[in-house]
C-alpha cells in the first residue's frame, strides 16, 4: 500500500478520502485555493499546500501545479475524487509520467469509457443494449438531420459530460439550434470540450445504476444498484439502494451486463455502469462513469464496503479480496444532497458565511459534510455541501429515518434544499416508489416557504386550545367536588355545557 496519498479536491468528499486515508494509517496532503485556506479538507490533510486562485481554471484543474506538489510533498499517489480532474485521461497520463499513481482506471480505459460516444461503439460492438442515437460527434446540420431521423424528442449530450453539463431536452425542431449552442458552450466550460451527439428521449424511464469493481486481474464484480430516478435539469436529488423497479431476476441480468461493459472497456478500478430501464422492463446503456460518484456511500450503506479503500488497494495492484457470489445487500438506504440553492427561488445558489450546523446522528445515519460554523460558501464551486443518508432494515423505515434527520438538520446562515427534501419525503408518490426520471417536473410540485410551517402552527395552536379547554374543565370539577358537588354531578354539567 501507499505510504502518502495527495487528494486533489476540495469540499465533502476530500474529507471523506482523507478519512478513509487515515483509517489505512496513510499519510495526506491537501491542496487548495486561496479561498479554501480555512476550508475543512485543509484542517483535516497532514499538508496542506495552495494551487492558486478562486476560479477551478487557476487551482483544481491546474493539473501542473498539483503534479508540483505531490512531488514536493512526496506523494506516491493522487486521488481525483469526483468533478474537477477525475476523468481527464490526460491527468491520469501525466500523473503516471511524474511516476506518481492515479486512483483511478488507466487513461486509456478513461478515454475510451469517458468519451460517450466511443462507449457507445464500444457497447455495441459487445452486444451491450444502448440507448437508440448516434455514435459519432455531429456538427449542428448533422444534429439536424439526426434528430429529424431519430424523432423527437431527442436529448443533446456531450461527449465529454457527465453529471448533467453539456444536456438539454429538445420537443420540437424550433428549439433544436438554440439547445444545440447551449449545450456546447456549457460542455465547453465544464469539459473544455464541446462535441455533442443525440439520443432518444425514453419516456418515463427510470435511472439504475450499477456500482462495479475491478482489479487488475481479470476480477469484476458489481455492487448491486442505485435507483437514481430523482433528479431536476438531470442533476441526481436522491438516490437509493436497492430500486424498487428491479426484481431479482432483472438485478442479475443488468449486473450481468454491468460486469460484461466494463470488461468490453478494458475498465479497472471503481466505476459506475449506468442504465435507463423502460416502463416495461427493457434496459440501455446510458454511459459508464469512469470515477468515484457523488453517491457512493448509498452502496457503502448496503453492502458494507468502503468503496474509497477499494479504490487504493486497486491502484496500488491488490486483487479484488471477494468473488460476486459474496456480495450481499443487506436492508435499504438513501441519500439526499444538499445544496446551498434556495428551493424557493428558483434554486437561485446561496453563497455566504454559514453561521451555525447542527446535524443529526443516531442509529442508521451518516452525515458526508465539508462545512462548519464560519464556513464561508463561494460563488466558485458546485452548491453541494453535504450529503445526508439514512439505513433501515426495509425502504419504509429508512424514509422514517431519513424525515427524522431532515428534521434536525439545521444550516444557518445560507439557504439550502433540506425544505424540497422534508417534502419530497412525504410525498405519496416517492414513498410508493411511483416516479421516473421525469417526477420532479410533471408530478411533484413545492409547497411555498412557510407553508409547511403555518400548517404545523396550526396543528400546535389547535392541540395547545384543546389541552387548555380539558385543563379548566378538569379544575372546574376539581372546584365543585371541594364545594360538595359528586362527580355525577360535575359530569353532567360538563356535558350539558359542552365541555
């Protein structure tokens, strides 16, 4: 195993890396922006060393300068996290000529897996079922054409994306050239890159993913799946293991598949097979995340392995220490990110100084965090913040648990969607597991700020009056027994007064 490990990240899943860093007893060295200077992942690192300024394009993504340190610092190995530089191949490249390892597939595995559209050739020519579309970049004309064979709707999708950047939904040919240059300048920003291809809008489809495992060794194993169905603008709310969409015989056949794409990638390491499910039960390849994702601690839940510790005994050459036939899932879990986004106002971002978190604990939950009170959110980096989960023996009773912590999660000082989750968790809808990747835009609609509120004030005010009506009959009563009336009497004139 490694001796000193360097985590190229910043925010919640720094920490948790450092974490599981320090639990192999593995030395660590942060890097950070000079907005980060005070930031969690830097108190918690054993170095910590500042890579430039605010903006991603002079700090994380300067994969010169993180390069530098890891050799000032003596770090055999860099992990990316997730966002950032975590599936740029020609970091992990430059990573294995600095004679520093990258905790992550080969960039060769990145490029053929991390380019969707390549993935997409890739899983045809195995046999693997893939989303109806096309399979080279397009130019706008070519989109044209496409979309017009294709038949709306059709979804832009960059070749470089992931996690939503670079997507739009187009309904009608009218709005194809418009979708067309906004998808492209925001694939360009978040990838530097900004081919797109199309694929058919499947509706009411359903998002499973399937984590997976490999070792350099020819050993593949998956982890069973999340349902990731919960989503607004194609950004994950949500997620949950095991789905209530797939049965038994449907979780062997997709983990089947699973393992055969990441075989047909040449994948090692911790990836993500991702799969749209149809209303009658026929799935697609949508793409395979070549990283750790945002909701890994979802499977870590169920299955009871630290997905991040895999990632560093893969890198460092182990072989995988169990076969498929040893994985079990055991009870259900969920997880709900929370943004600094205002729910109320369009999810409009909340930057600002957080003055005060209070997070809940007890029995089956786990806080992923990287703010404290002082924290100050930036305008810079992505609004997640946190992650809340909840386990329960069965799905019921990890929402009881999941509703139990919403409510005493408080984060002063910035809005954030803990709200959106309080209501999304007594949703009839949600808790029956009826929904698809369209849910939150055609059946789920956000009660107002302070709606919520005025109900449970209301509730409190009716059950405060009731209690008072019964405390004064009681000393009534209590009045006219100690002036001789029998408790007969006392009742009768209750009930004729309508006590």
């Amino acid at each position: 195993m490694f001796q000193k490990i360097l985590v190229a990240n910043r925010g919640e899943i720094a920490v948790r890396i450092l974490r599981a860093c320090r639990e192999l007893g593995l030395q660590t060295v942060a890097v950070y922006s000079d907005v980060d200077r005070h930031s969690l992942h830097v108190r918690y690192a054993d170095e910590a060393y500042c890579i430039g300024t605010a903006p991603p394009r002079d700090s994380y993504l300067r994969a010169d300068r993180i390069i530098d340190v890891a050799k000032r610092a003596g770090a055999e190995a860099i992990h990316p996290g997730y966002g950032f530089l975590a599936e740029n191949a020609d970091f992990a490249q430059a990573c294995l000529d600095a004679g520093i390892a990258f905790v992550g597939p080969t960039p060769a595995a990145i490029r053929r897996m991390g380019d969707k559209t390549w993935a997409r050739q890739t899983m045809i020519a195995a046999g693997v079922p893939v989303v109806p579309g096309t399979y080279e970049p397009l130019t706008d004309e070519q989109a044209r054409i496409e979309a017009e064979r294709i038949g709306y709707p059709v979804l832009i999708k960059a070749a470089a994306g992931g996690g939503g950047k670079g997507m739009r939904r187009v309904d009608a040919p009218a709005n194809l050239l418009p979708a067309l240059h906004a998808a492209r300048r925001e694939a360009l920003e978040a990838f530097g890159d900004d081919a797109i291809y199309l694929e058919k809008v499947i509706e009411g489809a359903r998002h499973i993913e399937f984590q997976v495992l490999a070792d350099n060794y020819g050993q593949v194993v998956h982890l069973g799946e999340r349902e990731c169905s919960i989503q607004r603008r194609h950004q994950k709310l949500i997620e949950e293991s095991p789905s209530r969409a797939v049965d038994a015989d449907l979780r062997r056949r997709m983990g089947q598949t699973a393992v055969q794409a990441v075989l047909a990638g040449g994948y090692t390491s911790v990836g993500t097979v991702e799969f749209l499910l149809d209303r009658d039960k026929n799935f697609y390849f949508l793409e395979m995340n070549t990283r750790l994702q945002v909701e890994h601690p979802v499977t870590e839940l169920v299955t009871g392995i630290d997905l991040v510790r895999e990632q560093l005994r893969l890198a460092a050459g182990r072989r995988l220490p169990y076969k498929q036939e040893d994985i079990a899932v055991k009870g259900w879990a969920l997880e709900c990110r929370i943004c600094a986004e205002d729910p109320y106002n369009n999810f409009l971002p909340s930057t600002g100084r957080i003055t005060a978190v209070y997070e809940p604990s007890g029995q089956g939950i786990r806080v992923d965090s990287g703010i404290f009170a002082g924290f100050e959110v930036s305008i810079y980096y992505d609004p997640l913040i946190a992650k809340l989960l909840a386990w329960g023996e069965t799905r019921g009773e990890a929402i009881l648990r999941m509703k139990r912590a919403l409510s005493e999660y408080k984060i002063l000082g910035i809005k954030t969607t803990i709200p959106l989750f309080q209501q999304l968790m007594n949703s009839f809808s949600f808790i029956g597991g009826q929904f698809d990747i369209n849910f939150m835009e055609s059946d789920f609609a956000l009660r107002g700020e302070g709606e919520g509120q005025h109900a449970d004030l209301a509730a409190l005010a009716a059950a405060a009056h009731a209690y008072r009506r019964r405390q004064t009959s009681l000393m009534r009563g209590l009045a006219q027994r100690r002036a001789g009336d029998s408790s007969w009497k006392t009742a009768a004139r209750s009930r004729r007064w309508g006590r």
